[in-house]
C-alpha cells in the first residue's frame, strides 16, 4: 500500500478515535450507579433508569472495543502490515478497508 494510501488511513482512524473520545463523559455520566432512594424515585422511573444504565454500560464496552481495535490498526500501519488479514495474510479489498479502515481481517476470514 503507498504511502498516501496509508497517511489517509491514519488520519481517518485519527479522526475516528477522536469522535468515539468525545462522547465519553456523557457515557460515563450515563453509566454512573443508578440510585435506590424510594423517597426521590418511583418504581418504574429506577426500573427505566436501570436499563438506561445497562444500555450506557454496553455502549462504553463497544466503544472500547472500537478504540483497540483502532489503536491496532494504527500499529498495524507502524509496521507495515495494514491492508493484510491477520488470518490468512492475504490482502484486504479496498472497498472493506474504506467501510471499516480499523478491520483486520478480509472478508473471507471475517466470517
């Protein structure tokens, strides 16, 4: 892969990361423990609060999933290994690494 190809990569994972950082306070803000206090809450509004709550967890979960795999990729460019599935080393169609530019695998081994 050039070496445009790779810097534009780079700068759209760049770009990337720093979209899925900009959201983490209102997700750890969403996220935070959800309080018990029948005096201040009805049953129904800790219930929906609860779930709010599980919802904000399992989103925090993906994004940091999404940040390592980023973070990855990003190595992957350091060394020289971008654009090859880490599966069966053959390369990665440009049209899969333009839909997701942080995937290590190719379509094949993706499955």
């Amino acid at each position: 892969m050039e070496k445009k190809e790779l810097a534009e990569f780079r700068k759209r994972l760049e770009a990337l990361k720093e979209k899925l950082l900009e959201g983490a306070d209102e997700r750890a803000e969403a996220g935070a423990t959800v309080t018990l206090d029948q005096q201040k809450v009805g049953r129904l509004s800790r219930m929906d609060a609860m779930q709010m709550q599980a919802m904000a967890k399992a989103e925090n979960q993906r994004v940091q999933v999404q940040l390592r795999q980023i973070d990855a990729a990003m190595d992957r460019i350091d060394n020289g290994t971008y654009g090859v599935c880490a599966r069966c080393h053959e390369r990665i169609a440009g049209d899969r690494l333009e839909a997701n530019p942080a995937t290590p695998f190719c379509t094949e081994c993706a499955v």
